[in-house]
C-alpha cells in the first residue's frame, strides 16, 4: 500500500510551519559579542574570524626522540660503518637555552623541543644506538629530517577559524595553542521560559484533582540548555495582568521569553494571548500553523527592548515539537549561527501511520541505530509524554499524506 | 583503484584498539547514586527504574475545549434541530472544586480541566454556538468524547523510564509531570585534566622559543563537559615527584584523571610514566595501541581509592582521538549508561588517503550534511589542529590496509 494523498487543495485559514519561522527569524538578532575566556567560550560562537597573530609551530622543534645533527656529518653512515659522534648537549621540551650545534658533534632532542642552532636534521633514536656520551649512527638523514619548521602549520595573519564557528574541544584547542586566552564569541543567550496556568503544582508537591505537575518549563528550560541556551524557570497562573507585568519585567534581563500554553482558539482563559492582545507593551501575532501537534502558535516582541517571544502551546508535546521547529531556529539565531532548518533524513518505516489532512505531522519514533529504519510509537496525543521520552526521532509527514505504510520511506528528523 | 591492503601478518608489540579499551573499561565502575533535583538531573543517568506513584492523568479531563454533558442529552440534536441546555458552570483548567452536571443542563469546561461529575462526554465548541448562558448543540456526540481518563497513559507501578536512561528534556518532562520532584540518578562524574610538561605556558601569555601554549587540558576539559563529565583543568612541569604528589592528591576528588604527554617512548623525559611506574601509589599499564594517532598510551588505578588514570599522548590530536577511543567509553562506564561502541557509519571517500602498516588510522575528514561522502582533511599530522578544528568526522582505516582511493567506502565516526 503506498501513501494516501489528498491532491484537491485544502481551504485553510493555517500557515505553513516556513512562514512562522521566518516570522520568528525576521525578529531575531544575535546577542552581543563579548570577549570569553577559554572556559566560558565553550559552546559559544565566534563573533568575528580568529586569526593568528604567531606562527605555528612558533620555532624550528624536532618531531621525535633523536638527535640533532649536521646531516652532512652522518652521510656516511650505514648498518657496517656507523659513524660515531659526541653527545654535547641535551634538549627536552620546554627547554628555552640557546643551544648550537657544532660540527662534528649531535645534541639529544626531545619531541617537541627547541631546534638547536646548526642542526638541519633530527635523526629518530631508533636509527641509532641511543647513546649518552655518544652515540652511533646506522644510516644517513635527509636535511630537514623530522623538522617542524616555524610557520609550517599556520602563518601570521591565516584564519584560524571563520566567524560564526561553534567552539567545541577542538576549536577551543586551537584557539589554545595559537595563544588566544580569550576570543570575541557570543555566549550563551539568556531565555526565559514560563509555563502559565493555575492548574500547575510543582512536581514533588502532592495534587488535587483539577490539578496537574509543571513539566513544561522544565522541558523547555532543558532543551534550551541542550540548544546552546542558559535558562530559568518561571510559572505565572491565569490573570492577563500578572502575567504581563511578569513577562514585561523578564523581558529586561532575557533574549528570548519563551512560555507555554494560553494560545490556543477556544476560550477566554487563554492567557498569554488575553495578556498580550492589543497591550501597548508587545506585538504579537497569534496563528495556526498547518502542523500537529502545535497548532496555535505565538509569535512577537515585548517590552521597551523588543525582546523576541516564543508563545508555545501548552500541551506538552506541542510544545516540544514547536520548540524543535521554531525554538531551535531562534536559538541560533541568537547565538549568531546560520539557522538553517533542521536536518532531514530519510528512513523507512517500520509500521503504518495516520495524520490528519491538511497539517505536516510530527510523530514520535525510534530511529534505528544504523538509520535506515524508523518505527512509529504508540501514544502519539499531544499530552502524552510517554512516547515522547522514548522517542529518538520525529518523523515528517506532509501536510497532503493521510496515511503510510511499512516498507514506505519517511523524512526524519533526529532528536539530540 | 582499491583499497591496497597488507595480508601478511605485522609482527608486532602493539595492542589492538579493542584490547586497551577493555583494559579501561575492566577497572572503570558507575559513580555513586544521589538524589537530584529535575534541574540537577539534566544530563544525568537514571540508577533505577523510575516507577510512577499516581496514575496519568491523575483524574479525567477534557482533552478539548467545549462543554460536558450526559450524551443522552443531545442524542437527537442535528443541525436543523439543535438541542439546547443551560450552561450551568463553567471549570477552567486548574479549578479544583466538585461540579456536577444535572441531567438536561451543560457545564462549560477547558482543555485539562477536571470533568464534572454526571458528565459522560465532551461536545467541542466548534459543534456548538458557544454560548455561555445557554447552549445550542448541532450534533450528537458519542460517550467519553474528547474525556481523558484517569490513568489511561500510565497506571501506578509503571515504568516510567528504566534505569540508564539518560536523562534530556523529554525525560525530564515525563519525571516532572508525573510528580517526580528528584530521581535517584548519577550526576556528573569529576574528571581532573591534567597536562604535563615544562615546555607548556598560559594561552594569552607571552612565549619564549621552546615553549608552547597548553591547549591539551583546555581541549579535554571541554571533551569531558560534551560526554557528560564535569572537569577541572590542572598543569604540571617535568619533575616526577611533583606530578605523583599532584595526581595522588587529585585522585581524593576525582572519579578520573586525565593526563596528556609524558607517555611515549623515547626518553627519560616521559614524566607520567617517570611518575607513576614502580610507584606504590599507582597500578599503571603503559603500552602501544595499534593506532595512528595516539599510539603511546598509559591506563591504571592511583591512590588509595583506586581511582582510575587515563594516560594519553600529548600530541593534541593523538590526544583528542584518544580520548574518543578510550575516555568516552570511561565516561559512559562512569555515568552508568552502556559503554558501547562509538557508532560508525558508511560514506563514500571524496579523496584518496594512505594510513599506515599495522595501525588503525583515524583520519581527520568531512562528513557531507547528507552523510554520503566524506573528504580527508589536509594536515594529517598529529600536532595540527587546524585539520581537526575543520573535522567533523574521524575516517576509520584497518590495520592492513595502507591506501584507499577516492570513491571507495570507509567507516566514519561522526564527531560531535
């Protein structure tokens, strides 16, 4: 059976899933560079190229363990005649002597250490008989053996690593050994994240029914941090005022503010929409976006700084699919990364799947380890967090598709 | 042209790759359990299955917004002849109080919020007038419509997530919104980096010829935070002593230890294992891996509590690739997860690459966006971190093969 597909156009008052993300990245800067120490540049993201301002290798160094020679002194030399010179010095790294070699003579070299004046080849121990006092030689070496030369890797001036760069152990070993104590990076954004509505109680706190335990912000506030943002947590219950003042005061010390629930279409009790409608303090657009789950969407500025808001349904997994699709964009966005749109790949199904006519679904599954298959799960409602925690991948079903069946292949789009 | 591949055997005093990673995953235990708060517990390993203790939901709810009503009430409505009931309440989510729905009225209720008692359905407003204080009904509606039942997703007892989850947003969701305010979970384990040698000085501070700028711990210390450690940074000179008294006493508060150089084997000037062999304090193998690069490698347990040492080579990529190959599976061992090996994946080689006899290589490469092809990098050497700044990728090369042609199929191991 192959996938069943509704060509006739839908009539719809829904947006698609590109116009509300380019409606989020049409609002969003980068943060501010600052300069960040190695340690806290971790994860940032260069603000300008990082360039080098020494060469590398910064001096002449030897490659390995041996010995620095006059090449010449040792062209003789072979498994039947070795050629025997005196040990006059010895090097190990981070020594900082001015060293010479004379002719006729060899200097013991550690890997890594300065090249003595003279030498033009470093020949490996194993090549010798590691002598002390001296020591014997059993083949020549070309000039320039087992030479790093100054400047060979990197020259004065060469980029090390382009603006807009994420920082991980590498990058940050280059910026290291290239002597950069700190660079220009934009750090992690400040996101503030508020779950509204008065049927939150904290989870360790006992329940009463009609009442549920907060995990949106939660959720939120980790994936904000797995995204390269710092988070808080913040809970606001049901009155438009309160939870304007609230936002409006967070909208000083954030980036972003991102809440959940109050946004969908039914009722009066949707608060972050009664808070934010027609208030002088933000602009918002409020929307349905054609996709499942998360279809009432938020998006606008507050504030006197026009701080960015995400306003993301309250459902749980809404709220997570909307934070991938546009939470993830705003957030490199901010930290000045291209933000170009989730990954997608393909895999094939391993069991049949519905999804409604009209919106793009996301449904939870479990990517194989090897990537060529992906399984639906059971439990795909949007409150049900079960599915979700064990799920690895979204799968991408267009707006046109009803149904698919096993052995059919899937976009998908992997979860960190 | 192929793969150009060695039958003979090497005779040789190396190990395979294999061998010392069972070496370090032999002496490597799970960090102690704690109880952590959500927050605490982001990134963290689950140390026993988390069970729920309420059912979810906790009570029935309306999974939309509309009104409850007994559904023998508007069995015989239809858009001609709509029924009509008073609205005699209404519940937002969030209201706690007892509401019960006489026969022949409605009760208006939101998404989430307690059902009425009486109530054996849910009519969504859209099949409705909407009205407050009296309702027009369009439509019948089957019993328990748009009714969530009290732990129809998760009944008491079930296994939330199983013991070694690693804990992400998703988890943290499912933990919290089933009232979960801490789990018993391993937190990040204490990871103490320590690079060795005189020759190293503080990136941003002036150098003199033969020293070089330490970015070896800089580059750990950031690997260990990306697999899921805390670390902190440490340097030490040449002299042995001092380097047993820094690790002996960095091993009183560290889960692991980290050290880069002093391990290979020419000189007297190895200062870890100057340090640590024939140490009482130390139980240390150091040995060849059959691998390039990172062939010298040191692994063992120090100080009273056994703690276990992971000695790698101070090339910095040799130690970066080290610490792919042998500190991410101790990581894993250490946070409780199964230290299975790194995943490889296929791609087809934008260009050629030699490796050479008896070593697996671990080349330096570019993994296309889509996966299928991946470049070598220029710059293979195992000092330059200009080609591993650029890498995403490490290109697996086996022992017996020396080249391999643009075109063929490698392994890959995605970087992160």
């Amino acid at each position: 059976m192959a996938a069943e597909v509704h060509r006739r156009p839908v009539v719809t008052d829904m947006e698609p899933v590109e116009a509300h993300v380019a409606r989020v990245l049409a609002a969003v800067r980068p943060v501010a560079p600052a300069m960040l120490g190695l340690a806290a540049a971790e994860g940032a993201v260069l603000a300008a190229d990082a360039t080098a301002a020494t060469p590398l290798p910064s001096f002449d160094n030897s490659s390995m363990d041996g010995y620095a020679v006059h090449a010449a002194d040792v062209a003789a030399a072979s498994g039947e005649g070795p050629v025997t010179l005196p040990v006059a010095d010895q090097i190990p790294a981070g020594d900082t002597r001015t060293v010479t070699v004379a002719a006729g003579t060899c200097v013991r070299i550690m890997t890594g250490a300065l090249l003595p004046g003279g030498a033009d080849a470093v020949v490996p121990v194993e090549w010798t008989d590691g002598g002390r006092a001296q020591a014997r030689f059993f083949q020549p070496v070309h000039k320039d053996n087992a030479i790093r030369h100054r400047g060979e890797d990197v020259a004065v001036g060469d980029v090390l690593l382009p603006g807009g760069t994420t920082l991980g152990p590498a990058q940050i070993a280059l910026l290291a050994a290239s002597g950069h104590g700190s660079v220009l990076a934009r750090a992690a954004p400040r996101v503030a994240v508020i779950a509204t509505g008065n049927e939150l109680t904290e989870p360790g706190a006992p329940l009463v029914p009609g009442q549920i335990w907060e995990s949106n912000a939660y959720m939120l506030a980790a994936a904000v941090r797995q995204a390269g943002g710092s988070a808080t947590r913040h809970r606001a219950g049901d009155d438009p005022g309160t939870v304007l003042a609230l936002l409006t005061e967070l909208s000083a010390v954030a980036d972003l503010l991102i809440t959940s629930g109050g946004v969908s279409m039914g009722g009066e009790h949707d608060v972050v929409k009664a808070a934010l409608s027609g208030s002088g303090a933000a602009d918002m657009t409020f929307c349905k976006v054609a996709m499942q789950p998360g279809m009432p969407q938020g998006f606008g500025v507050i504030g006197p700084g026009r701080t960015p808001l995400l306003a993301l349904p309250g459902n749980p997994v809404s709220a997570f699919v909307s934070f991938v699709l546009f939470g993830c964009p705003a957030l490199d966005a901010l930290r000045g990364r291209a933000p170009g749109p989730r990954p997608v790949r393909r895999a094939e199904l391993a069991g049949p799947l519905r999804s409604p006519r009209g919106r793009r679904s996301y449904l939870r599954g479990v990517l194989a380890p090897d990537g060529a298959t992906v399984a639906p799960l059971t439990g795909q409602g949007s409150h049900q967090l079960g599915a979700l925690a064990r799920a690895n991948a979204l799968i991408v079903v267009a707006e046109q598709v009803v149904s698919m069946a096993a052995g059919e292949t899937a976009d998908v789009i992997s979860l960190p």
